[in-house]
C-alpha cells in the first residue's frame, strides 16, 4: 500500500491520533484532509465563534504538518465527493477517519464508505479518538446505553483506556493534490479564545501545573474562573481526551478525581446521543410540558438572551457567553434553569440560542446538558429549580462576578448586588438596570402547576 487519506473532522491534533497513526503505519505516503463541509453550513452549525475557532486550529495543523515535511489538504463542498476526489487524485487505496455519534455523522460515514468501495477503496473509521471511552462500550444489563451517570461512572472508572500516542516525526503528502488555503473567519465575540493544538496543548500543561490541584474546591467559584476552559478544544480534538485522562490522573489528587468526573460526564452523554439520536431535538423522558415558545414569551426569550432579566447573576452569565463565546459551567447550569424553569421557555429555545455562540457548542453535550436541567434528560430529580439569588450569593459571595459582568451594578458593595431591587428607590432609580421579569415564587408556583397537571 502506497497512500492513505487521513480525513480529519473533530481531531484537529497530531498528537495521540489513532487514524493518522494508522495511515503512516501502512502507507508510504499519506494526504491529510479537512473538507469544509457545505453540509454542515447549510444545517446551522457553521456559527461565527466556531468558524473562527476552526480557522485557528486548521492553520495551527497546517503548520505542525509542515514542519513534519507534510501539509493539509483543504477542500470546500460536499463531503463524500471531496473525499473521493481527493483520493482518486492521490491514487489512494484506504481513507482513516474518527468515529463520531450524532445522527448526521453516521449517515454520513455509510455514505462516504459506500461510495469509496465502489471506487475500490476501504474506509477505516477508528474509535475512542474523541472520546477517552467509545459510545457502546459500556452497557448496563438489559440496555444499549446508560440512562444514569453514576453507574456510567462506576463502569467508566474501571475501563482501561489505550495509551496516548504521540505525534508523528514526518509526514509525507504525495504531489498532485490539489489544496486551498486554510480558511480565515471572524467570530462575533470580542473575547473570543484563541484555538489550535499549541494553544489546547499549553493550556492543558498550565492546567495541570496550576489549576487542577484546586478544582475540587474552586470549580463552581464564578469569580474565581478556576476551570480548566479545556471545553473548545475537546470538541474541535485539538486535545485528545484519552490524553487529558492520562495526564489527569497522573497528576493525582482530589482535584484530579473532580475534574476526571467531568470528562467522564462527557462521554456520557456522548454514549447516550450515540443510541438514542433523536435526544437532540426531543425529549429524552417527557415530561408533558406544554412550553411558552417563541410566539407565546418572545420579550421575556429576548430579555434572557440580552442578559436583562433583572437578575444579576443570569444576566452576567449571558452576558459572558455574549462576549467570550463561552461560560462557566455554574453560570450555564443557572441562565438554563432560569429559562426553562422560572419563566417555563421550550429547553430546545435555549439550546439554539447556545449553540450560535458557544465556541465549544457540542450537540451532544449542550441538548443533553439542556435536557438534564428541564428535567427531561437523565436528572434523577426533573422537577429540581434553581434559585438564581440563592446560587449567586453560594458562588459568587460577595458579587465580583456580577460586576465584571454587569457594569449597571459595578458600585454595588458586597452581595447586595445580588437583590439591586432591594435597594432605596431612589438609588434604584439612577441604575440602568431592569426590574425582574418575574417573581422567582411565580416562576416557582407556574412550573409546579405544570408539572402537577401532567
């Protein structure tokens, strides 16, 4: 065998890469693609923040294949008859790509290898490469999947994951293949991160230098912003999750074992998109809900978007993701909650409204994380609510996060910011800053009525 296709799609490294690590083993020469897949624009998953995140780490492989003596290959159209091209062009006997869980990705790799063996060429779809565990592995008695984390967790925990591989020394691309320039993009958050394998690869090392001994305790601090912010580069594979795993553990300690969990809540809900599909758009558990929509609470969904619901601490998170493209997970867990709980909003309105701004907007983790809130995911308590004045004042105490966020409440002292309506009218009234959209017990008292009724 002469030459392979290396199709890249969410793994975006050279580092621990089982389907280019593959193709050099049994080819001479190899053509690393990305293919821009028309497809994929034309589904709405082709946003700003995530075109612009993308073009940093196509250009960050196109380097480190360069310095290897290699190149990436990149083409523009519909992904099957790009990659087939590509590889009659190459003269190329096999394709190696990763396997992925969504719904669209399946159909997707049946269509790309029944038409590349009817050109005579074989399709080599490898697992675990964005995931530390495949989908499917790991099933309960009776079951395909794990409808519960915990016992996911327990099974998890046990399996022994392959080690990481490293990145190769040279890579040699055949003539002849034709390329454009890697893509260029601008997102439309000002404080967007930068993305790539060397970003992904020194921010990990910073992490663990630094960071994780402490996350046990500092995880949900808004204000302290003592994540890992590693979530980008899971989803676009600019670092391996086997990889983060190995290195996780080695570093040892309670803040290790919190921050693995987290990693093991990915692959959960990767493994419970991977057998039941339609979870992205429908509910996972029906509750019945019979949801306010677009048409029925338009400025209530409009306020909750633009962070002006009068509750500082929504209004902060929304605000973050607004401008950096990304929030921290606390802040996701309370402007979701806030939605679909206490002004009772259609979950699938929220999740839309993240996936157009997160640059780390994975479907399976953002429905399904959606879904767990509105209780109609995997919660083993759907009715739970949380309460945005109570939860701001636990994690963020004394209102540094709300501040940064909200610059309306900036000479606000302490956490009285967490309750501006509490304040004398008249200093009230030289705030910027809206009323509550709702009571938090009429939210509270509507969503029992609801959930009561069904």
């Amino acid at each position: 065998m002469n030459v392979s296709v290396v199709l890249f799609t969410s793994d975006l490294r050279l580092h621990d890469h089982p389907p280019l690590h593959a193709a050099l083993d049994g080819a001479r020469e190899v053509v690393p693609l990305f293919v821009r897949d028309r497809a994929v624009d034309a589904a709405g998953f082709a946003v700003p923040n995530r075109l612009a995140f993308l073009a940093d780490c196509l250009r960050d492989l196109d380097a480190g294949l360069r310095e290897r003596g290699g190149r990436l290959v990149v083409r523009s159209g519909e992904l099957v008859r790009e990659v087939c091209r590509a590889a009659a062009e190459a003269g190329a006997d096999e394709v190696h790509m990763s396997a992925d869980v969504s719904a669209y990705a399946k159909r997707r790799e049946e269509r790309l290898r029944r038409a590349l063996e009817a050109e005579g060429v074989r399709l080599h779809v490898h697992d675990a490469v964005t995931t530390a565990v495949t989908p499917g592995v790991l099933t309960p008695s009776g079951s395909d999947h794990f409808a519960v984390f915990t016992p996911y967790y327990r099974h998890w925990s046990q399996k022994r994951l392959r080690d990481a591989l490293g990145a190769p020394r040279t890579v040699r691309v055949p003539d002849g293949v034709g390329s454009e320039e890697p893509p260029s993009y601008k997102g439309i958050s000002a404080g967007l991160a930068p993305g790539g394998e060397t970003e992904g690869r020194r921010r990990l090392t910073a992490w663990l230098r630094h960071g994780i001994a402490a996350y046990e305790d500092r995880h949900d601090d808004l204000a302290g912003d003592a994540t890992s912010r590693l979530s980008p580069h899971l989803h676009f594979g600019t670092v391996s999750a086997v990889e983060v795993v190995h290195r996780a553990r080695a570093a040892g300690g309670p803040g290790a074992g919190a921050f693995v969990r987290q990693v093991a809540w990915r692959d959960f809900h990767r493994q419970l998109l991977a057998a039941r599909p339609d979870a992205s758009t429908a509910d996972y558990r029906t509750r019945h809900d019979r949801w306010r929509t677009e048409r029925t609470a338009r400025e209530d969904i409009e306020a909750w978007r633009e962070g002006r619901t009068g509750y500082p601490v929504v209004d902060a998170a929304m605000r973050q993701l607004r401008h950096e493209g990304w929030m921290h997970n606390r802040g996701r867990l309370l402007t979701a909650s806030f939605l679909v709980k206490t002004l009772y909003v259609d979950w699938r309105i929220g999740a839309r409204h993240f996936l157009q701004l997160l640059v780390d907007g994975d479907v399976a983790n953002n429905q399904l994380n959606w879904q767990w809130v509105a209780g109609t995911g995997t919660d083993t308590r759907p009715n739970r609510v949380l309460n945005p004045v109570i939860q701001a004042k636990r994690y963020d105490p004394h209102g540094t996060y709300v501040r940064r966020w909200v610059p309306e409440l900036a000479r606000i002292e302490g956490a009285a910011v967490h309750e501006p309506w509490k304040l004398p009218e008249l200093e009230r009234a030289t705030l910027d800053y809206p009323d509550p959209l709702i009571e938090l017990a009429e939210g509270l008292a509507r969503f029992r009525r609801a959930r009561e009724r069904d």
